[in-house]
C-alpha cells in the first residue's frame, strides 16, 4: 500500500475538523459550566480573540437564551452607545426611566448574539442599525448631544 503522507495528513485534518466543528456546541456548553468564570470573562471582553467557529456557537447561543454571566447592558450597550456617540452621563436624571427601559430591553434582546458578535468586530453605526432596536433612540439622542 502507498500512501502519500500528505494526503494521511490531509485527510486527518479533514476528520479532525469534521468531529471539532460536530462538537463545537458541546464544547461551549462544557467551557460554561465547568469554567463559569473563565468563559464570563472571556465573552465581556471583545478584544480576545476567539477561533471563528468557536465564536459563531458562542454567538449563536447567545441569542438562543445561553447568556451564562453576559449582562448585555453592562456589557454591550456601553459598546453600541459609543458608536453613536452617545454615554451613560447623557441621559439626566429626569431621563433614568428611559436608560433603563433601554437596559431592559437589552438584557432581553433577541439578537444579543449578533450584537455581541458585531460589537467585537468594530461594527459602524449603518451596522448596528441594521440590528439593534435601540438604534434609533441612541442616533437621536447622539444628534442632540
């Protein structure tokens, strides 16, 4: 029998990525509950970088509820607020109801993976419209400002 070692070595690596992106689900769900911590800190922070399919899933479970420590209005709101050039500081007291509403309605975003996805690849503004509800308050309120 003559096999090239580089087409064994080519075919390893096909099955070696068939049974990785297979499992990549389970592997995300096993990083979250056996390292709550590590994975918390790891989704607050855009700047780490995560291999592509690992962070799709991540994305993905996000926004199908899995949100294990990710509050996306601390989070991800201050991220979107600052595309549009808009802070915390700019809402006034008399305002609070609505930075909360706003805060509410983020913590139950049904595109939090996307957002959180988008935010860690410096998505602009005509991005974020695209997807986020509050979009069009923060544009507002950035005009204002």
């Amino acid at each position: 029998m003559n096999i090239r070692i580089d087409c064994l070595v080519a075919g390893m690596q096909r099955v070696s990525d068939f049974f990785y992106k297979s499992s990549l689900s389970k592997v995300v769900l096993d990083i979250q509950e056996g390292s709550a911590e590590t994975y918390r800190k790891m989704i607050q922070d855009a700047d780490f970088k995560l291999e592509v399919d690992f962070e799709r899933e991540v994305a993905r479970q996000l926004s199908s509820g899995g949100r294990w420590g990710l509050i996306p209005a601390e989070t991800l709101m201050p991220v979107m607020m600052s595309r549009f050039g808009v802070s915390r500081n700019d809402f006034s007291n008399t305002e609070s109801s609505q930075l909360e509403a706003l805060e509410e309605a983020c913590n139950n975003c049904p595109v939090v993976g996307v957002c959180w996805k988008s935010m860690r690849s410096g998505a602009s503004v005509a991005e974020a419209r695209n997807f986020c509800p509050s979009a069009k308050f923060f544009e507002r309120l950035g005009k204002v400002v």
